[in-house]
C-alpha cells in the first residue's frame, strides 16, 4: 500500500502544501516517523517536532502555518485527529482483510457459513453451528456445537467457543479468549468431597462487544451469562456463570466477576479489581483499578476504590491518614505522658 | 432429545399429575421457563412462580399441594433437587457425547490409545503419549511426549500438556488451560542477566480434578507439582512450580500459589489470592477472596483474610477501623487541643 | 538416555569413588532419589540425605570425604552445583530436540523458513514471515502476517504471534501466550458507547526474552510494545500496549503493567502487582508482590511494597501500626476518659 501526498489530501478533503507526488507507505507517531511515514500533528504541544520530523507527509489543522521551515509536505484538514483516525482505519481493515475457506479446516456438514467468510486453516466449526456474513473465523479457533455467530465478527486464532453460546454481529474476540467454559459449581459432599453441578446454560454476548485475548468468560449453570451490546473486556478477565455485564460497561485488564453478579450499563472498572457473587453495580459506577467490591452499589453513576472498597473520597482519605500511622501512635504515646504528667503536677 | 411427562416419571420414579403426553426438550429455571422446557421446585420461596411459570413440566416435593390452578404438569418426587441434578447431569452426558478419532489429527505411532476415546480434529498426542479409555481429546489440544492420561478424562479445545507429565482419571481441563509449562527459575548472573535453571520435573494430577479455562499449572524443576485428588481449580490460576494443592481443596478464579508452597486438604481459597513461595497452609483452611498469604499457616480450619492476611476477625476489625481513620485523627487533635487548655488553666 | 558413572565422570572433568559402571537414566533431588538416579550434594545441610540416599551417582564437592558408609558412587567435581546445571541443560536439549516439518502444517509460499527448524502439525506461518535457523514452532502455534522470529527461539503449543511483530534469538515462549493482540484503546462516543481506536502498532521481544503461558503482550497503538533484552515473564502476565519492559528485568504471575509505562532495567517485580499506565518505574526498582503502583518512581535501586505502594519500610510499619489499629481506637478512649476526669477533678 502506497500513497502520493496527492491522493491522501484527496481521500481527506484536505489541501495539500509542499510536494504532492512525495509517497508513504506507514503510519507512524510524528516524535518517531521516519522517510516514508504519514504522520499527524494535532497537539499543539508537538509542534517543535514537526521541524524535525523526518515524515514524508503530515497532517495538520487548516489554519496552521508553520513557523520555520519543514521538509515534510502538508495535508490540511479541518480536524487532523479525525482524519488521522479515518487512515489509521482504512489502514488496519486493509492489513486486516482475510477471505475464503483455508485447508485444512474442519467444518462439519451440519454447520451453516455465511457469504464471504474467512475460515483458516485448522479452525474447527462443530455441528449446528452457524457462522454470519463477513465474518472471520481465524486459524485453530473452535466453534461448538450449535454456536451462533452473527455478521462481521472476528475470532482471532486459538478462541474457543463452547457449543450452545450466541454472539451478535461486529464482535472481535482475542486470541486464546475461552466463552462458554464450564462456571465454577460443586456440590460439598458429607466425605469432604465435591460433586460436579452440570453447568448446561450458555454465554449471550450482543453487538458490538470486544473481548481481549486470554479472557474467560464461563456458561450459566443454567440460562446465560450475559454479556450486553457494546461491552469491552481487556485481556486475562474473568466473568463467572450467570453474571451480567451492562451495555458499554468497560472492563481493564485481571479484574474477576464472580458469579451471578450484574454490573450496570456503562460503568467503568479499573484493572485487577475483584466482584464477589450474587450483587448489583449500579450504572455508571466508577471503579479503581485493585478495588474489591463486597456489597452491592446502589447509587449510580460514583467512584470507587480500595478493597474493600468504600467511596474514592473517603479512600484517599484514609489512604493519606494510612500514610501517617506511626506518628499517630507516637503521638498517642505523647498525649500519654502529657496526661501522666498533668496528673502527676495535680497530686 | 424429547421427553414426555409420562417418561419422566419413570426415569425419576414419580407420580405424574396433570397431562402425561405433554414434552419437554429443554431445562431452564422455573422463573424463566418457556413452554417445552422441564423445571423444578424445591425451595418453598419459589412457590409463586408455580403459578406464573410457562413450564410444559415441573418436578416437585412428593407432598406438594398446590394452593392455585396450574398450568404445567407436575412430577412428584422424594427430593426434587436431587432429581433435577440427576437429570441435569445426564442431558449433559449426552450433549457432550463425543467418540471415535476425527480426521485431520496427529497420532504418533508410538503413541497408546485406549478404547472408545475421541479424538478431535487437530489434536496433536505426541510419542510415548498414553490415552486411557473413554477419554475425550478435544480439537487442538496437545499431549506431549511421554503424557500418561487415565481413563474418563476430557481435556477441552486448546488444552496444552507438556511432556511427561501424569493425569489420573475422570480429569477435566477446560479450553486453553497449561499443564506442565517451565516453572520460573532463572538465576542471577554478575552482569545483571540471568540463565534459566532448567525445568525437567513434572505435573501429575490426581483423580476427579476439575481445571479451569486459562489456568497455568507449571512443571517441578525436579520432581512433581501435585494437584491431588478432588482439587477443583477455578479459570486464570497460577500454580508454580514445585506447589502442592492437598486433596478437595478448591480453589477460586485469578489465585496465585507460588513455588514449592504446600496447601492442605479441604482448604477453600478465594478468588485473587496471592501465597508466597515455601510455606504450608494447614489443611481445612479459608481464605478470603484478595488476601495475601505470605507466611505459613499451621492451625487447621481458620478463617483469613487481608493482604497481609490475619485472622478473618482480626482483619474485619481492623477494617472497621480504619475506615474510622480520619476520625481517630481528628480526635487526637481535640485530645492535643484539650491537654493544651488544661495546662494553660494550670499554669 | 543411559550413562555410567565413569562417563559422567569424563564429561564433567571429575574424578570417580566407587563402581564405575552403575548406570543412571533420571535425574533427581538427593531426599526423592531412587536407584538408576544422578544426583548431587552442595548444600552441606543436605549431607545426611548422603547416608540414607538410593542415588546411584551422586557429584559431590571434590574435598568432600563422607563421614559414614555409602552406596552411591560418587563423582568428585570442583563445583557440584554447576556441574548438574549443566546435566540438567544438557538433558533438556536432548529431550526437547525436534526437528523437521510436520503435516499437515500451513506454511505460506512466501514465508521464509530457516535452515534446521521444527514446525509441528497444525502450526501455520503466515505470508511474509520470517522463522530463523534452529527455532522451534511447536503444533498449533500461530505466526501471523510479516512477523520476524530470529534464529534459537522456541513458540510451545498454541502460541499466537499477530502480525507484524519483531522477535530475536533466543526467545522462548510458553504456550497459549498470546503476542500482538490489540490494545485496549477506545474512544468514548456521546451517546455512551464507545469507538475503537486501531491497534497500528507492533511487539518488539529482543534476545533472551521468555514468556510465561497465557501471557498477553498488547500491540502498540502506534510504533512498538517493547520488552527489552533478557526480560523474563511469568505467567498470566498482561502487558498492556506501548509499555516497556527494560533489559534484564524479572516479572512474577499475574502482574499488570498498563498502557505507556516503562520499567527500567534489572528490575524485580513480585506476582499479582498492578502498575497504572503512563509513569516510569527507576531502574532495579524491587516491587513485593500484590502492589500497586500509582505514580512514577524515579530512586534507582529501592523496595516498595502497598497499593498504592510506599517504600517497603513505610509499608511494613504501617502494616504492624494497622494490626494494632483496634488497640489505638481503645487507646483514645481511654485518653478521653482520663482528660475529662482531669477536667472534672479541676472544676
């Protein structure tokens, strides 16, 4: 893929000063781009490294006008963050576009495949299963027994999806992501034993959602777990049986939901926090990365923080007083010995 | 798989009240059941949804009267949740019955496998390999070289098994778990690098362990990691090398057991809970979810918690407290200020 | 594998005491091992094991003389320690040695594979990929578009490399860790849903490095996630994009670093820390185990330990003052009742 600054300023609605026939042929940051590179400069911040740059072309604000001299030619544009973005897109679903059926791949008769897909090799699609249009099932991914996949989804390699799971349209799962494996449920038995409960519910997740690679997200015991339109899960979280995750609720990296636990819609949760079972998040909860949330959070849309957790406010404060431990005791001792003293004088 | 009312009588051996012919070819939750599915009522505080539900069948105490007009036909048994569970667990048997060897697969010649296993596209059973009968190798998984598995075991899509190591019976490993993987050992050089120690030991799990999605159970530098008996391991778990799990100890999402720590039997181990290397934790033992374990435990059947981890009574306390923190402060302020007075009236 | 006492005597340069000819095929620790073993004595603590051992060949330091009778034959070296490191190693290699290309494996007729690798059955190497001489891509590995391995790597099962990404020599990678998935970048819409921002970026994994199973290392947004030299990561471990790992710095399980920060060199960081995005951590920083890092830390050389972490002696102190937190509350209230006694006995 290669581009004149000419068909860029094109492609962007935008004008083009210096040389329109320069040509690139990546993206890069404009502190790093090197001959050849499109780059950007929305900050203002950055403009002393747009007259050291070495990018073949760089996008600006059109009302910019440099003020020393520049090697790099000029698109402007009326938002250059935008149309940086509007590349970087086309960019990525150019570098990422993959079609038709690779052998050997397993894909049994039962299975229904859409218009247009991409199978990779050594990907495996079960009986039942039913693949949308688009969609993109990349090398050694499973697909189980029955499993429904909407349009224009993308499971990237090694992604195991249990049978009986229905995923809507334009869902991206990482790799080695795990839907559907079986919630955490024994029965204690008199002998100190534990006795398996059949977890036979599924995993629901709706559009637009995208899970990170190494995530677990396990079946409900029965029902769904649910995960709803617009959620995004970094990678390495876990969501245990039968919990549910409001729409466009966004989840960072190691953090665990336990099970049965509903987070409301577009709530906000921080790395390696921790849910316990069986409690609601009210909606747009704003939760610190490390928190363990114990109870369930009925006013909406507050911040949260320390484990366990109580409000962000009160936390800091805590957190500082914490801080100043060891001379809070060593004043005790002090107030102590004045007391002591007073006494003392008294008698 | 249909079912009638009439046949689910038998199979449970109950009495059937209302229509006999009626089917069912799903389970569900009494408040969430649809007409064709079978549920159950065994807690009385579900009782309204008795009367609500859309339920083909319901399975019931066998001295259940209903108080309102019913819709489904009802199964009257000794224990109805033990009859669900019964039935639960053997839909799952045959939802998840899977035989005979799939094609393309990797087999070594010199590899043993037992009767009536299955084998899923893309699994890899390397040389010397050993696959007992009734055991289920799902699509891409991997059995190293020299892997001893028992019979009745299921590793799931991805499951990867190093080398030599020795899984008993009716084991279930969910997708994309590690079993055998390097344990951590580098030791440090003068320049600051470090050269790995090399790991030849082993994993070697014992009967009816149950392991989670995305678990990582690393392999002893010499010897054995032992993951005994009944040990059920939730997703996302790290085991290092040379660590011991005692039998039916159970342990939740996200946890960490660093190198060469022993935990006891019929310990119950919260989710995201760290315990460092070299100690024991006596048997029967409870730690709360996010504790820090970083000494040994020697009492049997406490309660833990908190990072470091305490008593769980000591720790509640402690936490009761310290939210009171900025409090405490203040009234050693007025104590200080209060002493001040006193001398002043003094002097 | 089968040596006699008298060869190892040769390969290690020692000198031997007592038959020559036993024969040993295992390794093993001195307390476990059983006869047909190779082990060794450095540890002058472990000398009564010496005594009681079924060890057939034990390499001991050459000034050792036992004080009782023994049934091992023993092998004098100058170093007992190093020299079965070098065993060790060198039963490792043979045991890990494989070579050719398995089938069926997909590799792409423009991937350039090196002179004297292994690709096992079901690995797939993508177009424009580069495998290096002597590297090992065992079953079920994935090598995505344009990714660079050097010459000596290792990718364990199941390994997924997106593509685009930079390795060097030397590197092993532990199964199901994932290189190269996207960063967790998402733009908030007014609306409350949110628009992904495309993941351009790259991993860069210099010489040296190993990675844990079911580790996630995030592609940069733009130019590079690096993880530098010598870098050694645990398991479960998430990396998120743009950070940087530098040379020679250790990593424990199930730690977090987020987006932009970086870790200086010959750093030590314990399991389950989580360090938040955009600081930069100082050079041989050692972080305990479960902390958390809120803000930049530019001391070379120091311990930390809380979350949010304070210096490792602050912490500790604190900890101790925390446990005695309910004894300070009752402190204050006896200062009370002591300054409101003085004041009544005044008045």
């Amino acid at each position: 893929m290669q581009f004149t600054a000419h068909q860029i300023g094109i492609l962007l609605n935008g004008t083009v000063e210096g040389n329109p026939d320069v040509t690139v042929n990546k993206l890069a940051r404009i502190e790093e781009a090197k001959a050849g590179s499109l780059s950007f400069l929305a900050n203002p911040k950055y403009e002393p490294f747009l007259y050291q740059t070495e990018a073949s072309v760089v996008i600006v604000n059109e009302d910019f006008t440099p003020s020393q001299t520049i090697q790099s030619t000029l698109v402007k544009v009326a938002d250059p963050y935008s149309a940086f973005s509007v590349l970087l897109e086309k960019y990525n679903t150019i570098r990422l576009d993959k079609k038709g059926i690779e052998t050997p791949s397993f894909i049994h008769p039962e299975a229904q495949i859409g218009a247009n897909v991409f199978i990779g090799a050594f990907a495996y699609i079960s009986a039942g299963a039913v693949i949308g249009d688009n969609s993109k099932i990349y090398p050694q991914a499973f697909v189980g027994d029955n499993v429904q996949i909407g349009s224009d989804c993308t499971l990237f390699p090694g992604v195991k999806i249990y049978s009986d799971c229905v995923l809507g349209n334009r869902i991206v799962i990482h790799s080695n992501a795990v839907i559907g494996s079986d919630g955490f449920g024994f029965a204690p038995q008199p002998d100190g034993s534990y006795s398996k409960v059949s977890q036979i519910g599924n995993v629901v997740i709706e559009d637009d959602v995208e899970v990170g690679s190494n995530t677990s997200i396990d079946r409900a015991t029965m029902g769904s777990t649910f995960i709803r339109k617009g959620v995004k899960l970094d990678n390495l979280i876990q969501i245990a049986h039968n919990a549910e995750i409001g729409a466009n609720t966004v989840i960072a990296s190691q953090t665990g939901i336990s099970g049965s636990s509903k987070i409301g819609e577009n709530a906000v949760i921080g790395g390696q926090v921790g849910v316990v079972g069986h409690i609601s998040i009210a909606k747009g909860s704003q939760i610190q990365a490390k928190s363990g949330i114990n109870r369930s959070i009925e006013e909406e849309g507050k911040k949260w923080a320390g484990a366990p957790a109580t409000s962000y406010h009160n936390n800091l404060r805590s957190q500082v007083v914490l801080q100043r431990l060891p001379d809070l005791e060593r004043k005790i001792e002090e107030l102590n010995r004045a007391i002591a003293e007073l006494k003392n004088n008294k008698s």
